[in-house]
C-alpha cells in the first residue's frame, strides 16, 4: 500500500518561506509521480498538481513557478517542497499524491490532473498572513 505523509505546515507571514515534506512508503520516490495538490480554505481541492516531479522531469503551475522548488531524497523517500516568497493567496492544505506514471492520451507519464492519481496524504495546512 502506498502511503504518503505529509508535514511542514504552519502559519507564516507573507514573504516567509516554508518547506513542507512528504514521506512516502510503498513505494520508490525515483519510480514514481509524486505531486504536490492544494485546496484554499472554504474552496475544493485544486484539480491540477502545483508541483510534480517524476523520472520525466519537474513541472511547476505558473502560480508558484519562481518561488517553490522541490527536491527528491532517495535515501530518505522522501519529496520535500521548499516555499518562498509566500503570498497569502498561497493559504491552503497541501496534498501529497505519490503513484506509479499513468498512461493517458499523450502516453505514459506524470500527469499533473488529480484523478490519474489513488494515493493521497491527508494534507499539511499552510496560512499566510499580511
């Protein structure tokens, strides 16, 4: 069973930095997609990976390119998210999602769409205030 925890969250104030962690067992963090998703307080969860990082490579939503960079550590399996410049529209819970690369319409990769995806952490929350 493949099993991501997240961890990191917190209240900062804009322009502070946050470094949210996802551990994951059940599965190698270099076979898999692992993504991170969020939900802003009183909205859905976002249907499209902030982050994503797999074998193919890394994609950032231009919402955070510039400001979050995240890292794999194979030792440890684990995929941390490093944020800065944080912006108080950035407040939400951050998902973890880890799985193998799904096949799809544009072949088998790391897609960023959430249903391609069956394991989910239960979030960190992360607040941004002025």
């Amino acid at each position: 069973q493949v099993r991501p925890v997240e961890s990191g969250g917190g209240s900062v104030q804009a322009g502070g930095s946050l470094r949210l962690s996802c551990t994951i067992s059940g599965i190698k963090v270099n076979n898999a997609c692992v993504g991170w998703f969020r939900q802003p307080p009183g909205k859905e969860r976002e249907k499209f990976a902030i982050v994503m990082i797999g074998n193919d490579g890394t994609t950032y939503d231009d919402s955070v390119k510039g400001r979050f960079t995240v890292s794999r550590d194979i030792a440890e399996n684990a995929v941390y998210l490093q944020m800065d410049s944080l912006k108080q529209e950035d407040s939400a819970t951050y998902f973890c999602e880890a799985d193998y690369r799904s096949t799809g319409s544009e072949g088998t990769m790391c897609y960023t769409r959430d249903f391609m995806y069956d394991y989910w952490g239960k979030g960190t929350e992360v607040t941004v205030s002025s």
